[in-house]
C-alpha cells in the first residue's frame, strides 16, 4: 500500500471517527438543533409537497403565503408526495425490522462503531 493510499484511509477513519465529538454537547442543545434543522427543511419542502407555487423562501414568508394560498394545493401532487413519504417509512420500519431479527439469529451483526480500536490504530 502506497503512503498516498494510507494517508487516504487515515483520512476517511478520522472522519468517521470524529462522531465521539457529539458526546460532548449536551443532549438539549443536540435536540435542539435536530429539531430546528427539522422545522426548516419541513418548511422548505412544505409548499412543493402541497403543489404550491408562489414567491417567498424566509420562514414566516413561507407558512403565510402557505394558509393564503392552501385553497390552490394540487390533490395529485399531494397524494404523490404522501405516497412517496409513506413508503419511505416503511422501508425504515422494514430496514430496521430485518437488521434487528439479523442480529438476534445470527448474533455476529454489529454497526461498527468509533470505540473500534483497531481502526484508530493503523492510523498511527
């Protein structure tokens, strides 16, 4: 393995290991800014969602012109967007229902996670 190729590796393990960092804010204010990240992308994707076509991209611009103009929501475009959430939250539930009877039958699957050591330890 060339020296270019392991600074690449070293690379990506100390990004994918940089998530211990989260264990050092606390859980309200991680809550916090999920929810907030939340809220904004739901009102970014709200009018389109709905079928809705009209000028504004500041919050309070959106969700006003929104109850203004909900009497103008296109159904087909509403049904497909709903749809389309719908069967994301199955494949989840689905996703999550499969990893979880996996690991119970075979009792060897595990996410890696950043306590792996071994990985740390070929970066050095």
């Amino acid at each position: 393995m060339n020296t270019t190729s392991n600074h690449y590796h070293c690379t990506i393990n100390l990004f994918y290991f940089a998530g211990f960092l989260i264990d050092f804010i606390s859980g309200p204010v991680s809550v916090g800014f999920t929810s907030a990240a939340a809220i904004i992308i739901a009102t970014t994707q709200i009018k389109d969602v709905l079928g809705l076509s009209f000028p504004g991209s500041k919050f309070l611009d959106v969700w006003e012109q929104l109850f203004e103009h909900i009497s103008e929501t296109r159904l087909w475009d509403t049904l497909l967007g709903f749809i389309c959430m719908a069967v994301l939250l199955l494949l989840r539930v689905t996703t999550q229902y499969y990893l979880m009877k996996r690991k119970k039958d075979h009792d060897c699957f595990t996410w890696p996670s950043y306590h792996d050591v071994n990985l740390i330890e070929q970066c050095r």
